[in-house]
C-alpha cells in the first residue's frame, strides 16, 4: 500500500481503489473495470506470476491489429509455465481443448487471467463471476458476443511466496462459469 500511495501522490493518473464488495479477485476486477477511465484495461496478478513485460506485446498487438483484447496465452510457442504442478498442467491442457471446442475459438489458453480488453468490452457485459472463474468469464464471454480477440504467448510464473487462494476444488467454478455462459449465450 505504501508504493501505491506514492505512486498515487507522484502522478494524478494513479489511484486507489479499495474493494467495497465482498473479498474476491473476481470482485476486484469487476470494480477496477467499471472505475477505469481509459479506452484499454490490463487484467493481470500482482504476485508477479504474470510476465509483467508481456503488456508492452498486448499494447502492440492491439495497435497493430485494431482487435478488442489480447489474451495472454501459456500454450502458445514461446509461452509456458515455471513451477506448474504436472498433474494440474495435464488437467489444464485438457479442459482448454475441451472449452475450445465448445465454443468454437482458436483462443486456446481460456482460464487465464492476463489479459487486455477495451473498456467497450469490459461495459458491455454483465459479469458475474467472483473468484477465480471471473478469469473465464473474461474471455468467453466476449468470444460469445463477437468481439475481435487476438492471442500472445506469455509465460506463467509459479509464486515463490504464499499461497494461491484458488483451490483444487475451486477448480470447477471455470467449468460452472463456462458451462452456464455456454447454455445461456451470455
């Protein structure tokens, strides 16, 4: 909080939000998009197990290509994971290529929560998640609705301090998020 408040009392772009719902990262990202102010919001962890450098690609393919979002991607060459527990890997590769093909995407890293989206997108759906299956939910949905999302290999990187608050069990909240967003088309 500390290096926040100075960021903030450094430059008037920076502030502080603080969650005013119930605790959850998906309730967090849900705030931090309707609070933002510019035309392009960035999604990513702040326990550095997204590539912080991957922004300035995410900023670049958008420029290049006029799309409405760029989702990070582990599976891409060039992409990948540091400190992935192999039987969370293997069960991660299969339920990507299961949700690609029901949703008919070449967006082949679904669940994860590095991303860019235009502020059109992010206030044009009604999100619903809020944990970790809010990280979906951020990519289907706009699949669902039709918008131009282009991919970027990315490397996850496991954390070396605490621990993830995003359980095994927690696990099959992606699939209820997917599963309903499926049935419904929203």
């Amino acid at each position: 909080m500390a290096v926040c408040r100075e960021c903030a009392g450094k430059d008037p772009r920076v502030r502080i939000l603080i969650q005013k719902k119930n605790p959850g990262i998906g309730w967090a990202c849900r705030e931090g998009m309707q609070a933002a102010t510019g035309n392009y919001i960035t999604l990513m962890a702040a326990d550095l197990e997204t590539e912080p450098a991957a922004v300035d690609r995410m900023v670049d393919a958008i420029l290049e290509t006029g799309c409405d979002g760029v989702i990070t991607n582990r599976w891409l060459p060039g992409g990948g994971f540091t400190n992935y527990d192999p039987v969370k890997y293997v069960l991660n590769w299969i339920f990507q290529k299961l949700f690609m093909a029901l949703f008919w995407t070449e967006i082949s890293d679904l669940t994860y929560g590095f991303k860019t989206l235009s502020k059109k997108v992010t206030d044009s759906i009604e999100w619903e998640g809020t944990l970790h299956e809010f990280f979906i939910e951020s990519t289907i949905k706009p699949i669902k609705r039709g918008y131009r999302l282009k991919q970027i290999p990315s490397v996850w990187i496991g954390r070396t301090e605490g621990r993830s608050a995003n359980t095994f069990l927690r696990n099959f909240r992606y699939v209820k998020m997917a599963l309903r967003t499926l049935a419904t088309g929203k």
